[in-house]
C-alpha cells in the first residue's frame, strides 16, 4: 500500500491529476544541471541548477510514474534570483515505489516577468539496485534473479511453471496475459525484505512473504521458499484477472479471485482439501455470500481456499470456460457480484451457493447466514487493507504453526 508523503527540503505538495505529460522547450532559461537519483527504499532526489537574464522567482517539480496519470507537485526551497539550485528529497519507506518503476519528472521555472518556462521530460529507472540482477525472458514474462547457476536453473524452472500456469489458464478459464510483467526472484526473506511495504511490527515479525504482485505487471518472489512454482502460479493468476477485470469502480470478487488463483496453481493442496471434505461431511461450509470477505478465524483460512477453489472448479466444470470468460468481462465494466452472476449465469449469489452445494450432496440452507465480521486481531488471518492494494502471498508462522495464506490487496495507485 502506497504510504503518505514523506518530505524534506519542501514548503508545499500537491497532488494534481493531468494527462501524458510532453516534452517542453527551456526557453528564456539556461539548464546547467538536471538529475535524479535513488537510495532503493530510502530517498528520492532530484536537482535543478539553472539561470536567466533575469530573476527566477519560483520553481517547481513535477514528477509522477510512468504509468499513472496522477502527478505530484513539489515546491522546493531555493534562493531566488538569476542562478539557482533547487533540491528536493523524499523519504521513502520500504515498498513505497516498486522495483522496475520508471518515473518522468521536469521542472517549472517562473520569472520576474510572469513568464514561465518548463525543462524537457527526463525518465529515472527506480529499481532495485542492490544486486546484479540477470534477465530471463519467457513470453510475456521477465523473470530477474542473481546468483550463480543454482539460481540460473531455479529461473529457468519457473519460467516453466508459469508457462504452464498461464497455459492452464487460457485453456480452462479462457483468460490471457496481454501485457509484459516482470518477475524479481529474492534469495531471502531478508533481501526481499526493503522490496515490501511494512504492515506492522508485530505482523511483520511473524509472517514472511513468499510472493506479491506489487504492481499490475510487477510481481516480487521469495526464490528460496519450497513451494515457490505454486506461488507464482498463484501470483501470476491475480496479475492476469487483474489485468482482465481491472476498472475504475470496484474489483472482482475476492471468492473468485482468489479461487480462480488456487485453480491456477493445479491440484488442491491436502490442508486444503481436507478442511473442505471435512466441512462438507459436518454441513459447515462458509457461504458463498461470505467468502466475499476473508475469515477473521485463522481456523478457518485452510477452509477458506478450499471452498473457493472448490466453487470456481464446480463453475467451470458445469458451465464451461467461456462462462468464466463472460464473467470476467462483465466485471471489468464494475458489475456488482450478484447482478454479474445473473447476467451471465442466470443465478444470483445464493443461487449459486445453492446449486454449488447440491453438487457436493448437501440440502439448501434454511435461511442464508449473515456475512461475517472480518476480526482486525486475527493476526493469522490473509491480510487485507480496506483499500486495494498489493496481493501477498504469505506465511505465517509462531504459535499458530506454519499457515499458507494468500490475500488480494491490489496497490492504491491514483489515476
């Protein structure tokens, strides 16, 4: 999740949205310097030596990711007159900017006269510097990794699983990846670590990510984890759906997310699947109304995976893929979850957990049962912020054990 700003060296910020920003003439000013710079997860910094024949009253710096259309003002301080030098730092907290993120940013200079003048649009690759990344390409997918030739083959096989994973996808659910993502490959929790966003002391110390897409085509993996080939399928799955369902009014279904990710992975992991037999042969399964929100019971997070998966594998199955691929269409244009059921399948959302149940040979509900209320003290819960956000692939361990949790947070990115 992106935080506040953080500022030195500033008197104002704005926040302004506008379009694609151009290239612009110097004009009646002279550029002596103009740069930026990074410390990965640490501070952005940029600089602006210029002069004019006459006095240079104001500056300003815009600056915004290439991709989003929102745009950050700064106002530095700086001492007026006809030769100037303007600076501006930003602090920045870990997983603030994603690695691979490439920024555009100029400079606004306001004379004496009332006349303004903007420098040319210059580009800072902020990425993750700290290692001697190598480059792996697959497709659409470009798997980043260092090391030596562990780490080679260990590239190479994802790049395979996630192939499959994407195959499997396009086949079954009839979804695609349409656009580049890149795929950076950490060796340890520990260098993952400044990559993330930090949640607090006391999650962070017990949970560590196995994977996160950070980006809607960036997606940071723990390379050392041994269940690494499911969690990228998994990852890779909520970067296509996504992708294929984004809008500007609401996201998919989290029930449908994240069982559409457990499908991509392959064949349900054994917690999983025994937590749902067990809650199908007890009537004790979580409605399908309910799994719009993630269990607040730690108990509950291997049943959890297992009923979505269970869902969107008895959609499939009795609907077709081409149904799936409707209704991933009809959420891209923001469709509320029980009017999108109904569009395209002709059942609203207890409907569907009605015919759902039947099929596992249980009688309909009584009455259907409220959703439940998301507890904020499960700490072992799948992590979710009431906003979207990154989607962390995560494992929790302590007194709980160690629990496989995957939560869907897609980054709060303006524009």
């Amino acid at each position: 999740m992106r935080k506040g700003l953080s500022l030195i060296g500033l008197s104002l910020v704005f926040v302004i949205a506008f379009g694609a920003i151009g290239s612009r003439a110097e004009g009646p000013i002279r550029v002596l310097e103009n740069h930026a710079s990074f410390r990965f997860s640490e501070q952005l910094s940029f600089a602006l030596v210029a002069e004019s024949d006459q006095e240079i009253r104001e500056v300003t710096l815009y600056y915004r990711r290439q991709s989003e259309r929102v745009t950050t003002r700064v106002a530095p301080r700086f001492a007026p007159g006809r030769h100037v030098e303007a600076t501006f730092d930003k602090a920045l907290e870990p997983g603030e900017i994603p690695p691979g993120t490439t920024l555009e940013y100029y400079w606004r200079v306001h004379l004496a006269d009332g006349t303004q003048s903007d420098t040319p649009t210059q580009t800072l690759l902020y990425d993750d510097d700290r290692f001697a990344w190598q480059a792996l390409r697959s497709g659409n997918l470009t798997l980043l990794y260092y090391g030596g030739d562990r780490e080679a083959a260990l590239a190479q096989q994802l790049a395979t699983s996630a192939q499959a994973a994407l195959a499997r996808m396009q086949s079954q659910v009839g979804v695609t990846l349409a656009s580049p993502v890149r795929i950076y490959i950490y060796q340890s929790s520990n260098d993952m670590r400044a990559a993330l966003s930090a949640r607090s002391q006391g999650f962070d110390e017990r949970v560590v990510t196995l994977g996160v897409a950070v980006a809607d085509d960036t997606l940071l993996l723990l390379g050392s984890y041994a269940g690494v080939q499911q969690t990228i399928a998994h990852e890779l799955s909520h970067i296509v759906v996504g992708l294929a369902t984004k809008n500007p009014y609401s996201p998919v279904p989290r029930w449908l997310d994240e069982g559409l990710a457990m499908y991509a992975e392959g064949n349900l992991p054994a917690d999983n699947l025994r937590a749902l037999n067990d809650a199908v042969a007890h009537d004790a399964l979580i409605s399908v109304r309910s799994l719009s929100s993630y269990t607040g019971d730690a108990s509950q997070v291997d049943l959890y995976y297992g009923e979505v998966y269970s869902l969107v594998d008895y959609m499939l199955r009795t609907y077709g893929r081409d149904k799936m691929a409707d209704l991933l269409k009809v959420f891209k244009q923001g469709t509320y979850q029980d009017d999108a059921l109904r569009q395209v399948y002709g059942l609203g959302l207890d409907d569907l957990d009605q015919a759902w149940r039947a099929s596992l040979g249980l009688k309909a509900r009584a009455t259907a049962p409220p959703t439940p209320t998301v507890s904020k003290a499960a700490t072992a819960a799948p992590h979710r912020s009431d906003t979207p956000g990154p989607c962390p692939a995560t494992s929790l361990v302590g007194a709980l054990g160690l629990l496989l949790a995957f939560a869907r947070v897609r980054a709060l990115r303006p524009g």
